[in-house]
C-alpha cells in the first residue's frame, strides 16, 4: 500500500479537494499536440495561440466547461482525393486549460493556421463579510441561492 502525499492534505486548506482533482488530471494530460504558446497581453489579459495549420474555423471548437477552456479540432477526409503520399495527417486533437476563478473567455480567431484565445481576468474588489456569532450549539445558517438574472 502506498502512501500518497496530498499537497492540500493541510488543516488549513479546506475546500481545496477540487483542486488537487484538476492538479492530477493535468499531470496525466501528457500528449504535446497541438503545440500552443501563453502570453501575457496588458494587465488583465492573456492569449492561448495553438498552431492549428490544416484546420480551418469549422473544424475547431472553443468551449467553457465549468472551470475549463476545452480546444477541439477534427478534420474530416475530403472524399475524391487519392493520395500518392500522404505526410499530413487528418487528426483531431483535444487541448484543456484550467481557468482561474473570475477568467474569462473574450474571444477567439484564426489567422494564417494559428488559433488564438482571447482571455481577461476583470478587476475585481475586496469582498468583506462579516460572520454573526450566535450562542449555543446553533446548527448552520441555510443559505439561499439568489439568481443574478
């Protein structure tokens, strides 16, 4: 039996089981295609550019599942072409990114094969709240879910 030493395994740390899910399920994401760069655009933006050569804009999707950027490409065999030698290979990758809290998706487009994904972490303030102090073994307040629509 082995013994797995859990980096949010902390009394501290409470809440943060999801976290450690994505950690592992990004270590087993190990397939390098497509290739892709992050950079850092102004303050609050970042661009994910994936050279995504051979695709063109209905071949791809880019989609916000949860907490997660999912990049999708499939490319289908024209019928007709014979190939003598065919070096390119059609395939179809899927490429996942974690966002952070509060990132957000503003935009996508492809421009001479490289796919490029806009992202914008908005400002965000300080949030305070002050927690009542009852007396006695209370059990927990019920929390209401307020719809922001």
């Amino acid at each position: 039996m082995s013994t797995r030493l859990s980096l949010f395994n902390h009394p501290l740390l409470l809440g943060f089981e999801q976290f450690e899910r994505t950690l592992d399920r990004i270590s087993k994401a190990g397939e390098g295609y497509p290739p892709y760069n992050i950079e850092q655009r102004g303050e609050q933006g970042f661009r994910i550019t994936l050279a995504v050569a051979g695709f063109g804009r209905e071949d791809l999707s880019v989609q916000v599942e949860d907490n997660q950027l999912v990049i999708r490409g499939k490319q289908g065999d024209e019928p007709g072409r014979v190939f003598l030698h065919r070096g390119i290979a059609a395939r179809q990758f899927q490429r996942s990114f974690v966002l952070a809290d509060g990132i957000e998706v503003a935009g996508a487009s492809l421009d001479n094969g490289l796919l490029n994904v806009d992202l914008v972490r908005p400002f965000s303030e300080t949030k305070i709240r002050k927690i009542d102090i009852t007396e006695g073994d209370a059990p927990p307040p019920k929390f209401k879910t307020i719809d922001a629509a």
